[in-house]
DNA sequence: ACTGCCATGTAACTAGTTACATGATTGG
DNA sequence: CCAATCATGTAACTAGTTACATGGCAGT
C-alpha cells in the first residue's frame, strides 16, 4: 500500500489526537482544560474540538501510553488531571510529523455556500450576510495580528503561521468585498 | 431562545442536506451519482461528503418530502433514482438560506498545522511540505479559473464564488511562499 | 485486455457535538 | 451579588467515513 502509516495502529490516530499531542509536544504539563484554551489559539487555522472531545482523545492517549497522567488533589473542585507526554508519544508525533501524508486543507465555508446559492434569495440578504463576513475577518484579522506579536519573541513557527492567518483573513476581507462590488454592479445594470 | 430556527424539526437539517438541496434548487433532475459530481465542484469552497453520505441525505430529504423521487429502470446496474425538489424543499432552502444563522468557515489546514509544530521537525521537512502545498495550491487555481470561465455565462453566483476561490488560493500560495522565505532567512542566520 | 465510468447500496465504525451536572473561587 | 473562571465528566446523539459488493458498458 501507498501509506503504511495508515495501517500502524500506533501512529494512526484521529486529527485531533495529534493536534493535543503536538500541544503536549512544548513540554509543558498541562490540564485538559488548559489544553482547550491552547486549542482556541489555534482556531484560526484549524477548528477547535468540543471539550469533551479533548478529554476523550486525553483518555486515548493515555490509554495508549503517549501521555502520562499526574493527579492533584483540590478543594471544591474535580481532582487536576495534568498531562505530559511520554518519549512514545514524542516519537509518535514525530513520526507523524516526518511522514505522514498531508492532506489538503478543509474549507467548510458557509459564507461562500450561501453566495453560491444566490439565485435562491435576494441581493439584500446577500449583502448582509457578506458585509458580516468583512466585519468579522476583520475582527479575526486584529486579534490575529495581536497574537502574532506576542508570539514572535518565543515561538517562532506559531508566530509564522499567524501570519500565515492574516494573510488568509486579508484575502477573506478582500474577496468579500469584491463579491459585494458585483453584486452591486448587477443591481445597477439591472436598472436600465 | 436567539435561534428559534434551530429548535424547527422542518428547517434544522444538517450543512450536508442544504447543500443537495441546494444543488437540486436549480431545477434539474438529478441521481445520487450526478450530486456527487455536482458537489466535487464545489470542493474548492465546502469539503465534498462521501459517496454513502449523499444517498444518506437524499433518504432524509425524501423521507420529509422535501424532494420527490422517480425510478427508472436499467439493464445490466441498479435502477436510477432521479430526484427533483419539491415545493416543500424550495421552501425550507428559501427559508434556511434567508433566515439561518450563517456561522464562520471552518477551516482544518493540515499544512499549516505541521508548520505550528514545527519545532518537532525540520527545515526541509517543512520546506517540502511547503513547497508540495504550494503546487497543489496553483493547481486549484488553474482548476479554479478554467470553472469560473465555463460559469460566467450561466451562473453567475456559483462563478462569483470561483472568483473567491482563486482569491482564497492565491492568498495560499503568497502565504506558503512566504513561510519558505522566512524558513530561508532562519536558517541563514542561525549559519553565522 | 484493461481502465474508467455508471449506479447504487449496506455494515461497521469513528469522530464529533450538545446538553447536562457539580460547585468552589475570584474579580468587578 | 453576579458573572466568569476553574475543572472535570457522562449520556445520548448525529454526522460522517471506509470498505466492500455488484456488474455491465464504453473507449483506447
């Protein structure tokens, strides 16, 4: 077969799994619930996993020997679990690293899905739902840009990939407004 | 509740069920086997499902006669079952197209998430990487720009969306290129 | 002769979500 | 005093995938 890491049971996990793993993989012990906020920075270029799904992949880890788990007592509250991970599960991420096939980007974007529909609804609608793309990737845009800045200093490659962030958003903003610019054009040639 | 959408059994199917009945919106009679063409056209923008979650989704809709079914027998393969919308799905699609909370894409970049974790490999690891994406990137581009001029005269909302498309696609080419540079520069420096 | 297209379908599985439950602590 | 944060966990569900099965027909 083309990939044998598809069918090593030790190396083939879920996206997810790789992705707590790779948070792991900065060498901090952390809780699950540490490792969703983590997550959330990550939600720019890859969507973030429902919390309970994080706990789950945390078990399978476990499970499997990749991560170790450390108990710590508290008052009023569920036991911390914290969370390392092990030289197997370092060497399963590099693995996976080094040679898993990578795969093309999943878009899932509903914006772009609603304009392709458009003969479905009307250009108000449209333009609605569009000028509330521009506000938002703006928004992203500016907290990304922020988040850059504060990584530059330490982490080098998830700086570079903020950046990479912005340039996704700017061409969001920019592809945004131009659909609007057509629609506005047809409108107006609709008139005469 | 902010979304009395969501609690309506009729309107709050799944983003995979808008889209069949979005593509049947446009009036032809179509199989299963021709939707799922029709949907690899637009994987540029929204992940095409797989082959058994489209007949799934055509079951559903049937079910709730939101599209109508024909059969037509054949010699030598299984019947061809044609569907068509029905009044009653034009209506849920109008409905869910003009009054749905429209969420934000939802992005999972494989390639970007290796270069986050790229303190766990190497330069030329990534570099290759890098470099594979950005071809594919241009390739989808090229894709992108032969659909958009076929759509142009026809369609022009599913042309506006190529026109995205090749925007999203550029912004990735710029933004890989721009990482391979900044990879270049590290390794530069770290020579002296 | 072989590849790819046509055309559907099912079974077994996995990934993932939503919603709920608990309850102290901290900050405005 | 209220909201947010800390911190986990479970149950029920849905969406989605992979892999397989069938088999004729058209084109090179």
């Amino acid at each position: 077969m083309a990939d044998p890491l598809r069918d090593d049971p030790a190396v083939n996990l879920p996206a997810t799994a790789y992705a707590v793993l790779g948070l792991l993989s900065f060498g901090n012990e952390v809780s699950g619930y540490d490792l969703r906020k983590w997550a959330m920075n990550m939600r720019y270029f890859y969507w973030s996993p429902a919390q309970s799904q994080i706990y789950a992949e945390l078990r399978r880890l476990l499970d499997k020997g990749l991560v170790a788990e450390r108990t710590e007592e508290q008052r009023g509250r569920p036991a911390k679990r914290l969370y390392t991970i092990t030289e197997a599960g370092q060497a399963t991420f590099q693995t996976w690293l080094n040679h898993a096939e990578v795969g093309p980007p999943q878009l899932k974007h509903s914006v772009a899905l609603r304009l392709f529909f458009g003969h479905q609804t009307n250009p108000d609608r449209l333009r609605e739902v569009l000028r509330n793309h521009v506000a938002w990737a703006r928004e992203q845009l500016a907290e990304l840009a922020e988040l850059r800045t504060r990584l530059e200093s330490d982490l080098p490659y998830p700086a570079m990939v903020a950046k990479w962030g912005e340039s996704y958003f700017s061409a969001e903003v920019a592809a945004a407004e131009y659909a609007i610019k057509t629609l506005d054009q047809t409108a107006d040639s609709a008139t005469f």
